[in-house]
C-alpha cells in the first residue's frame, strides 16, 4: 500500500539568498552602463547628423531666431576692433568658403568667451579686462572660431537633444527622483568628456593661427595664466596639489597646466617659434572696456 506524506514547504522557499543590497546594486550598475553607453551612442550619432547640416542652413535658422547677442550700447570702436582682429586671424585657420564668424560684446563683468551657432562669438568684459596683450586675445579669439569651423556649436546642440532624448526616455519626463538624478548625472559626466575634446582640438588651431599670425606663439599661454589666476581668486582652495585623476576626467575643459603644455607641444609640430615681442592691446582698449 502506498504512503503519502503532506509535507510542509520549507520557511524560507520564497525568500531569495542573496541579499537585497547586493541586487540593488548589480540593477544600480547595469543601468549607469546603460545610459553612459546610450549617452555615448546618442552623443555620436547627434553631432554626426548636425554637423552635416550645411554651414549656410545653421545661419539662417540663427537669424531667423532672432537671438540678440551682445550689449546694445556696446563700444562700436571695441566691436570693431574685436571683428578686425578675427579677420586678420582667419587666413591662417583655412575657413571653408561660405563660413564666416561675426563678433560680439558683452558689457556684463562675466569672464568668458564661447562660440554658439551661425558663426557668432560673444565676448564679455570680465575676460576682456585681463587679458594682457593682443596675443592673448588673439588666442582666445581663434580657439572660439576654430569651434566654429569645427561645427562644435552644432554638433554639441545635436549631441545634447539626443541625448536629452535618451535621458527622458529612461528616467520619465519628470526627472525628479534619486535614480533620474544619478542616471542623469552619468549621461552628463559622458557629454563633458566630447566637450574636452572639441576644446583640445581648438587649442591646437589656436595656437598655429596665433604663430601665423604674429610669427611666434608668445603670450599664448598668458591667457590661461589669466584663467588660472581668475579660478584662484574665486575658489578659497589653498592647497599646492596636483589634479587628481577625477578632477581631470570631469572638467569640462583640459587644465589650465596641460593646455599650456599642449601650446609647446603644438608650436613644435607646426615648427613655430616659442619667443617674440607681444603686441600691445589698443591704447584705448581698457577706456572702452570701461564705457558704461
């Protein structure tokens, strides 16, 4: 005769044994992978598009914007001057036919400079005021439009909606919640790394545009010497060491320390000289920076 025996399941037969945090973390992970990797792909695929969008279509979409640049009561002696020293640095960056940069500026105490769409710069007072010498400017200037030959304005819009895209899809519309925010972060963190190149790249042309232009690249890196110096003025950090491997994968741009030795690396690829006289700023430079 058969036995049975109604045995009772064992305690703990739904309770998974691996603990809960571990699994939280293996989900945690491959998520941060995932949207750095869709980030990567999307970052790609975006500035790939835009920039294949011709030069001539990004400037009359810029104009039909209709976004106003600069200060309107601005010095038109500085604009000038600003705008002739773009041209005299444009034969030695090999701007295609059709491009062209036009140039603004800002009364606002801001220190910085950019390149955005449609071949426009904007310069303000705040790094105006301490540049020492044309040579500086000079370098600024030409690393602003070798963005736009590069088309990096376009292809950072292009890069960003993508995704921007991408980053809505995964953390939802509202991006409020503590896993938006991580995955959101990680996608940033990646994006900063395309826009370190872009400014590597435009360093390099800066530097052979300003030998070119003035037969040397002195004063060169007087102008990340001022962006250094405007960084230690503003931060109350008082410690001696050298950047950590972090703080150089997160910034947006190279260090102040690398970009000035990328300045002699480049002279000594296009065989330019390091030593010469600078050129002095226009007498009346620093009176029309103070013009209210």
């Amino acid at each position: 005769m058969v036995q049975y025996e109604n045995r009772q399941p064992a305690e703990d037969i739904n309770v998974t044994r691996t603990h809960p945090l571990k699994t939280f973390a293996i989900y945690a992970l491959s998520a941060l992978i995932l949207v750095v990797l869709l980030a990567v792909l999307m970052q790609f695929f975006g500035g790939f598009i835009a920039k294949r969008v011709p030069f001539s279509v990004e400037t009359r979409v810029t104009e039909a914007v209709g976004i106003e640049l600069g200060s309107r009561d601005a010095p038109p002696e500085l604009v000038s001057y600003l705008n002739e020293l773009g041209l005299r640095l444009l034969p030695y960056i090999d701007m295609p036919e059709g491009m062209s940069v036009d140039i603004h500026y800002d009364k606002e105490n801001v220190f910085n400079a950019f390149a955005t769409l449609g071949g426009n710069l904007m310069f303000y007072r705040g790094l105006l005021s301490v540049l020492p010498h044309e040579n500086a400017l000079a370098m600024v200037m030409a690393h602003e439009i070798a963005h736009v030959l590069h088309r990096d304005p376009a292809a950072s819009l292009g890069g960003g909606v993508a995704t921007a895209l991408v980053l809505a899809g995964l953390t939802g519309n509202a991006g409020t919640g503590p896993a938006s925010g991580v995955l959101s972060r990680a996608g940033m963190v990646t994006g900063m790394q395309f826009t370190r190149r872009m400014e590597v790249a435009a360093d390099e042309v800066a530097v052979a545009a300003v030998g070119g232009l003035y037969g040397h690249t002195e004063g060169a890196a007087d102008l990340f010497l001022a962006i250094a110096a405007q960084r230690s003025a503003g931060s109350d950090e008082t410690s001696d060491d050298s950047p950590g491997l972090f703080e150089r994968f997160a910034s947006t741009h190279p260090l102040d320390t690398d970009r000035i030795d990328a300045i002699k690396t480049s002279a000594k690829k296009y065989g330019l000289l390091t030593e010469g006289a600078t050129t002095p700023l226009p007498d009346d430079f620093q009176r029309w920076l103070a013009a209210n």
